[in-house]
C-alpha cells in the first residue's frame, strides 16, 4: 500500500477499506515511500508482522512523485485530519522526492497537518543538513530517540553507520527545532523499563526536547 490508515491493535487498512469499516470521523493518513531503511531494529515489525497481500506495507516498486499525488488526490480530503510520511522504511532515504510531496501537499491542501516519522539518520545519510528544507511544509517530525546513550542505541537500532548515529540523530532533532513547529522524541513501552525511559525523559529536557512514550506493538 502507498497510503494507508491504521486501527486501533496496529492494524494497517487500505483507505477505502478503512472509511468502510469506520465511515464517521476523521483520521491520520499514511504514505508509505520506501521499504528501504538504514536501521534493523530489534523490535521493528518488520520483521514480526504478517500481513494480507492486498494490506501490505510491503511495496514491489517504490511510488514516482506523481503516483504518490494521485493516491493524495484521490483521498476524502475532508476526512483526513493529519497526512504522516512513514510507512516501512525510512522516508528521508527519498528526501528530495519526500520534500517534493511536502510541498505540494502545502500548496493543494494547506489545512491538512503533516508530520514526518523517522529515525533521524537523514542527515548522515543524504551527507548533508536536511532539517531547513522542512521549514513551512512540515508541521511535526517524530524522532525515535529508543535510548538515552549511544551504546544501548546501538544495540536496539543496529544502525548501519555506528555509535556515531546516536549523536547525529539528537543534532538533526535540534536542527529540526529551527524550522519545525513540533519536534517530538520517542521510545518504545516494554522495549525499555522505567529507569531507562526516565533517563531518556532527562535527556531531552537536557536538549529542549519532548518526549512520547509509544504503545508497544508485537504483531
């Protein structure tokens, strides 16, 4: 699926799908770039969950600009209370074409939110500053924080570019901040314990930052 809605237990529906089961009110609409990411979380469903093959998030091809556009237009505009580029990969690994849609959406549809998901690696990954390039397109980034020092990062993202992506994940946050109106940090409930998270909680007061603590999901 390129967009996509999700249900309450995590579960991921095509839109029209979505509005059939659940016809009243609005809800989050999610666009799936990429399956192709720079982390191998220990807990990131990708590796865990099953799904339908006309449900999945799977994609054969990743979408062109103008096919992403045609799956925007043909949405209930009025039914869609936030537009969130996430999906099975991370987005930023598509920057250009991800700001490309940004824009558009902006320019097409100015009253709809838009938020970003990712694992903040974009910077290390596109070898330069991509935080101002969000600057009137994106009205929220989350960031998955997943531990409060480079080592315990590490072990839970298994990122491709090493201890140093912990520290280039919290700089792209405080650039994001620049030029972002809601920049939000995450971990993951039962993937850490309390006094972990509570040290998270304090790095990112430490840094201006806030922090969500996300439901854990595990199928």
């Amino acid at each position: 699926m390129i967009v996509y809605a999700v249900h309450e237990g995590g579960k991921y529906l095509p839109v029209k799908e979505s509005f059939k089961i659940k016809p009243e009110g609005k809800r989050g609409i999610y666009v799936n770039l990429t399956n192709r990411c720079n982390c191998s979380c220990v807990f990131c469903l990708r590796s865990k969950k099953d799904m339908d093959e006309d449900a999945s998030l799977w994609i054969k091809e990743e979408p062109t600009v103008d096919e992403v556009k045609r799956e925007i237009d043909s949405l209930p505009i009025d039914m869609v209370s936030e537009l969130v580029f996430c999906g099975f990969g991370e987005p930023t690994i598509r920057q250009d074409d991800l700001v490309k849609l940004l824009k558009y959406v902006k320019r097409e549809y100015k009253n709809i939110p838009t938020r970003l998901n990712t694992n903040g690696l974009g910077e290390l990954y596109n070898k330069r500053e991509i935080a101002r390039e969000f600057e009137g397109v994106l009205d929220t980034v989350s960031i998955s924080l997943n531990a409060s020092n480079a080592k315990r990062y590490l072990e839970l993202t298994r990122a491709k570019y090493g201890e140093q992506s912990f520290e280039a994940m919290l700089t792209f946050a405080e650039h994001a901040k620049k030029y972002v109106p809601n920049v939000v940090m995450t971990v993951v409930e039962k993937v850490e314990d309390e006094e972990e998270i509570s040290k998270c909680r304090a790095l990112c007061d430490s840094r201006g930052l806030k922090l969500r603590v996300r439901t854990y999901e595990d199928k």
